[in-house]
C-alpha cells in the first residue's frame, strides 16, 4: 500500500522534462508542431533553424531574424502539442542584435496571439520582467514584494552570451530563474487555465534559442 501510495504521489508530482534541441529540422524550416505568431502589427516574424558553432547543443537553433524595429512588435513561435495549466518552461538564449531592442522570452498559458504570460529578458536594458498580455495590452506585474508599479528587476544580461531563463507556474504563482538563479516571483490570476507555451522577442531583437525544455505539474 505504501509503494502504491508513493507512485500515485508522485504521479502528480512534475513529470519529466522534455527538451526540443532544435537538430532534426533542416537550416532554413521551421520545425514541425510550431507555428508562427505576433502580437501587434508590422513586418512578419521570421522564425527559422540555423547553424550556430556556438550553439548548447549543436549543431542548430531556433532564431528570429527579422529586424522591423516597430516598438510595439511581439514576434511569437509557439510549440502546439502540448497544453498547461501548471508547469515549467526553461530556454537557453543568445541575444545576436537588435538597436531597439535585444529581447528574449518565454511564452505560458497561450491562449493566442493577443492572451498570454511572458517573461523576457533584455540586453539592452539589463533587466528581467514578467507580463500579462490581456486582449493586446502588454502590462508589466510586479514582483512579490515590490511596490505595485515596480518594472520587474534590474539583471545583468549579456549579449552574444548562452544564457536561460526559466519559469516555474503553478496556479497564481510564477518563479523565474536566470541562469538557474531565483531572481523574483509574480502572484496573478487573470488566466488560470491551461494553454500552449513558446518563445517571444520584441521589435528588432535578432535572437538565437536552444533546448527548449518544458514539463507539467
């Protein structure tokens, strides 16, 4: 009875990680079982597999290479197969370029182009946040702690550098890491059912991404 009850615990503890490396598809495709998004208008997202030398786990990434520097453009590659309610979802990320932007995120609770969480972090402004895009508005939710206003957390982020940004999402609480370090947490209930995850960059953010690892809870 005591086995039993363990593995029926455990059953509804994280499940294994899966992790998408990006190497079966050829330079140049888009992988199967993703589809191209963006939040807002301008020029259309490209979103591709390339070669890079420097890569995790090589020999490809994932990159979005266009470079239409509208302000308020949310390129998106959202992953289709599987649905969260709670979980997490981790990245590697390089940021290659970009004058307004340097931005790379991950994407949960996607219900579509215009209803979603993110949390990206930016080269350019050295920083880490964590929003809700509601019907289109990108609004910023504070940390646990901070005062209501505050715009996420100050964090070095290097360019041309393999870093990861994680979240970890359970029912209204949302913990991010940056290279496997807690940096802040996020309470907010404004989409408590389950939806797809993915990856985001902003305006004219050229970004490379690697191992791609998500799992339930």
């Amino acid at each position: 009875m005591r086995i039993a009850l363990a593995l029926w615990v455990m059953g509804w503890g994280l499940t294994a990680a899966e992790t998408i490396r990006f190497d079966s598809a050829p330079p140049g495709s888009l992988p199967a079982d993703w589809t191209v998004a963006m939040t807002h208008a301008g020029a259309a997202p490209k979103w591709e597999v390339r070669k890079d030398a420097t890569a995790p786990s090589k020999p490809n990434v994932l990159a979005q290479v266009s470079s239409d520097p509208n302000d308020g453009r949310f390129p998106l590659a959202i992953l289709n197969r599987v649905r969260y309610q709670d979980g997490e979802v981790s990245v590697k990320f390089k940021a290659v370029a970009g004058k307004t932007d340097q931005a790379a995120g991950v994407v949960w609770r996607y219900r579509d182009a215009n209803n979603y969480y993110l949390v990206r972090a930016n080269a350019l402004e050295n920083n880490i946040v964590l929003y809700k895009v509601e019907n289109g508005n990108r609004i910023s939710l504070a940390p646990k702690g901070r005062p209501p206003k505050t715009y996420g957390v100050r964090h070095r982020i290097p360019s041309r550098t393999w870093n990861i940004l994680k979240v970890s999402f359970k029912k209204s609480r949302f913990e991010i890491y940056f290279d496997h370090r807690k940096v802040f947490e996020v309470e907010d209930s404004t989409f408590t059912g389950e939806g797809k995850v993915g990856l985001w960059t902003k305006s004219d953010s050229v970004t490379y991404f690697d191992d791609f690892q998500f799992s339930s809870k």
